[in-house]
C-alpha cells in the first residue's frame, strides 16, 4: 500500500498484520479520491476506524488541512503513528486511540468536512456513528460522509432511518462506497 498522489506520492505505508483489518486497496482509494478531489484541499478529515490510516494521510498528501484517526486496536494507532512519521504529517494529524463513540464525544467541537467510515463489517457501527456525529453538530449539509462496506443493502437500510441523503454509490468487486449528506 502506498500514497498515491500529492506531496507524499509513493511513500509506501505499512499495514497490520492478520485479518482484524482490510486495507482499502489502492485502485479503490484512487477512485475515492478522483470523486472527492475537488472538495480535499484545506479540508479537516475524519478517518474513523482508520486501520492503517491510508485514507486520512492521502488526505493530507492532497492538501487536506487536517486528518483525525480514530481507531481503538492498539496495534492500528502503533501503525498509523509510523506511517504519519513516514510521511511527516505530524503536525496535521490527530490520533485517538478509542472506541468510535468516545472519539465522536471528544471532537464535538470540531466541524468535520469529510468522514471516512470503514467500520468492521457486520456491525451497527455506521448508524450508531453517523447519527451521533448528526446530534453532536460535527457534520452539517456540506460534509462528505463516505461508507464503506460489504453489505450495501443493510447499510442503505440503517441510514434510511436517519435524516441523510445517498449522493453517490460506487462499487469495486466486493467493495461498495455510498456516499452519504444530512439532508
């Protein structure tokens, strides 16, 4: 896995070992990033359930502002903190090492641009968080929400329950991204 594009170009970045994570291969991060190019630059990114923290540093390396990495797996926060070393975007990172809830809670006060939401699959986790970042003000109508998932249908199901719109769905083999607003 590497940075694809921006000041960071082809810095490779390591990953976790085992299957508690899926990295988001390169192909569908490149995709991701041609969509929301136009609305990266001096943007504050929220990378939740951020794994390796690809997502967050190719933000950055695009002219994001700012990226927050949520992820409560010791390991991960070990992996992220080398990988922002690696790429020296010390000073626009922000890393939580905590459940999604509580990292929500902590940044209330912050307004979010974009949201990368890679939860484990098979979990609550989507609605659970979209919806509390909707009550806590840290997503307004402008931000970006972007899902990832292996269960398209579930997830559209879930979100429905809620006040947001689906702007965009895009799929990748296994992978299908729906790209969600408040409404």
């Amino acid at each position: 896995m590497r940075i694809i594009s921006g000041k960071a170009r082809g810095t490779k970045l390591y990953t976790l070992e085992g299957m508690q994570t899926r990295p988001t291969l390169d192909r569908v991060r490149e995709s991701l990033f041609n969509i929301i190019q136009s609305d990266i630059q001096d943007a504050i990114i929220l990378d939740l359930f951020a794994g390796s923290g690809a997502i967050g540093l190719e933000a950055i390396s695009r002219g994001a502002k700012k990226a927050i990495f949520c992820d409560k797996e010791k390991s991960a926060i070990n992996i992220i903190k080398k990988n922002i070393e690696k790429t020296h975007f010390e000073e626009k990172s922000e890393i939580y090492n905590m459940d999604y809830k509580e990292c929500i809670e902590e940044i209330k006060h912050k307004k979010i641009d974009i949201v990368y939401i890679d939860p484990p699959y098979g979990t609550d986790y989507v609605l659970k968080s979209v919806k509390q970042m909707i009550d806590l003000q840290i997503v307004n109508d402008e931000t970006i929400m972007i899902i990832e998932t292996d269960d398209e249908k579930r997830i559209i199901q879930e979100i429905e329950k809620i006040n947001i719109k689906i702007t965009d769905i895009r799929i990748y083999g296994r992978v299908h991204m729906i790209f969600i607003k408040t409404s």
